[in-house]
C-alpha cells in the first residue's frame, strides 16, 4: 500500500478486461520502484465480468462505475478524482510495465522539473502471434523509438500527467470521445496549446498484450483513430510540431503516393492493361523504401516471413489514411462535430447530480463550450 507524500497515482482503466488484467496489475506489482511511492487504481468502466474481482485483490482503490461503459476517457477521469499523488500514471489494462518503468516515470520527473507530460513506448517484443499482432505492436514501437524527444500529444497507454495540469486544462474529453478514440492525443493538444512541455521517452517501455486482427486493425485506423483526427485537425488546425508522429511530411507523402498506386492498380483491373501496374510496384517500392528500418525491425523480432507478409499491411494502413482524411472532412464539413450519445446529453442538460456523474460537456475542449 502506498503512504502519504507518495509520487504516483497510477491509474488503469477496464473495460471486461478479465483475459488482460491480471498481467498488467501484476507488472506493476512488480516494479523496482518502493511501494511506497506509488497508487495504484484500477477504474472498472460497467464490465460484467471478473474485472473488479481481480482488480480487487492488486489494487489500492477499485473504482466501479455501474450501467453501460462510458469509455476510457470518462473512466481516467474518475480515476484522477480519487487519486492522491502529484502525477497521474495512466496505463492500459492490456499494457504490462516493464520492472524498471514506475522508476523512470520518477527518474524524469526530477531530471525534467519542468515538464507536464510524457510518455513511453511499446516494446519489441509483444507476445500475441500472428503477423497482424506482430505488425501493429511493432509499429507502434518503431513509431515512438524514432521519435523521442518534445511531442505535440500525448498517449494514454504508459503515459504520465501532472495533476495540477491535468485539471487546469479540462482533464480528458469525455464529452465527444466516449469510445477509445484519439482523446489522449487531443488531450495532448490542449496541454500544448497551455503552454506546457510534453516528452516522448522511448526508454520507459510496456508490453502491449492487444491480439490483432485484419478487422480491427482497419477499424482502429479508419473509425477509432483516423476519422476522429482528421475532425481534431479540421476543428483546430494542425500543430506546428506536427513534423513528429505520424503528421510528419513524409508520412503524408507516402499516404498520396500509396492511394496513386491503388487507382493505378484499378485502372489496371477496369481496363485490363498491364502498364498502370509499374506505377502501383513503384508505389510500393516508394513505402518500402521509407520504411526500411521498420521492415529489419520485423526480420530481426519475427523473421522474414513477417517482415514481407506486412508489406501489404502498410500499404492498407496509408490506404486507411487516405480514406480517413476524406471520410474525415466530408463528415466535418456536413455533418460538424462529434456530439455524445442523446441519452448523455439529454442527461447534461438537466444538469443532473449524480454519482457516477454525467459526461460533462468541457469547457476547455477545442470543440467549444458548446460543443461545436
């Protein structure tokens, strides 16, 4: 059990994460960090299965929120109202925090006084088979290895917030992201736009347990990531560091080069002519190209075999990207922002009391006060 005066309050949301959670906790029971020195609670968002019986026996507070899941940003934030420590360490129930991560939250926080967030990495070696698992895991890990220093936004997977500035800025949205979405990045934003200093550290490291499919991956990329951005960007503006993560130039060259190489490809089918087929291989070559480092990554972790078999993944990924962008602002454009379920506004605009409390519309969101 934590003391009064301890550093970190580490907060994991769940969400019928029985399969998943019993890892997570127990990695962080196992941090080289003295006990003493950090929280932990466990924020069980409506599961209806043996969630908050396992968080029970590891956590210091379990948190159970009744009814229907809010999502992960509404299950942070009730997270952050019983915390008691000076930074707030999110960690995802299907993340497992290597023994030496806790202590490099601490190591930065006093080498970096000045700082606001930062956040950590996926390791090199996620567990789940199969090449869609071994493909998406690891290029999260790449994307943040290469990438280390200041950063425009955050992540919520193995992330930590300084409490004073995650209430000064609004703490997450929970208003318009009430399903994993990019709320953790446009908290990030926010942070920024205060004034506030955000570090990627690449060295702090948790392994990701999530078991990939073609399916889900596509959902993450289009629905879950890649439409709600392309809304954040329009609704806000991009960044001016928007260089880093995947805005960089070079990401959004390979995105128009990739969909030019799909037409290619389907003119090729239309008209049965072989010729727009150079155009689609000079497409992928352009990608792998870019990505070498990425595709050694693979051979050196998996083999050779995934590291060719994800090659078309990547393709689908800036596939993704391109369908996201114009899904994004044809939504933008005519139908406006995300709004909540009806029930929840419903709820808001009564101004309703309760515990748990309704998903409040933010007052400091970039959507507006009053939610446009």
């Amino acid at each position: 059990m934590s003391e009064a005066g301890a550093l970190l309050s580490v907060i994991v949301p769940a969400h019928q994460a029985s399969s998943d959670l019993e890892h997570c906790l127990r990695a962080i029971e196992a941090s080289d960090l003295s006990r003493s020195q950090w929280e932990l609670i466990v924020v069980d968002d409506g599961s209806t299965d043996d969630t908050a019986q396992i968080a029970s026996r590891h956590a210091d507070s379990v948190v159970e929120l009744p009814g229907k899941p809010r999502g992960p940003s509404y299950a942070r934030n009730r997270g952050a109202e019983v915390a008691r420590c000076k930074w707030l360490v999110f960690v995802d129930a299907d993340v497992c925090v290597h023994r030496d991560t806790l202590r490099g939250f601490k190591e930065v926080i006093e080498r970096e006084p000045d700082v606001a967030a930062f956040f950590g990495s996926y390791d090199a070696d996620p567990p789940a088979r199969g090449l869609p698992s071994k493909y998406r895991n690891l290029l999260h890990h790449y994307v943040h290895q290469r990438n280390a220093g200041e950063a425009e936004t955050f992540w919520a997977g193995c992330g930590a917030i300084r409490r004073d500035v995650f209430w000064n800025v609004g703490m997450f949205d929970e208003w318009h992201f009430w399903r994993p979405q990019v709320e953790d990045i446009e908290l990030g934003r926010r942070i920024r736009r205060a004034g506030h200093r955000i570090l990627l550290v690449p060295e702090i490291q948790g392994r990701h347990l999530k078991r990939w499919t073609l399916r889900n991956i596509l959902a993450a990329d289009f629905k879950h990531r890649g439409v709600p951005w392309t809304r954040l960007i329009m609704t806000e503006g991009a960044s001016p560091g928007s260089r880093t993560l995947n805005l960089r130039p070079i990401e959004k060259w390979l995105t128009v080069v990739t969909g030019i190489g799909a037409l290619a490809l389907l003119f090729a089918a239309i008209f049965r002519t072989p010729w727009p087929l150079l155009i689609s291989l000079a497409a992928v070559a352009f990608v792998v190209r870019a990505h070498l480092d990425f595709y050694r990554l693979l051979r050196r972790q998996c083999g050779f075999h995934i590291a060719i078999g994800s090659i078309p993944l990547q393709m689908v990924y800036y596939l993704g990207n391109a369908a996201s962008s114009v899904w994004g602002w044809l939504t933008h454009t005519f139908v406006g922002p995300p709004v909540p379920p009806p029930d929840v506004a419903a709820f808001e605009e009564l101004d309703v009391d309760s515990w748990p409390p309704i998903p409040k519309r933010p007052e400091k969101s970039v959507w507006g006060a009053d939610g446009h």
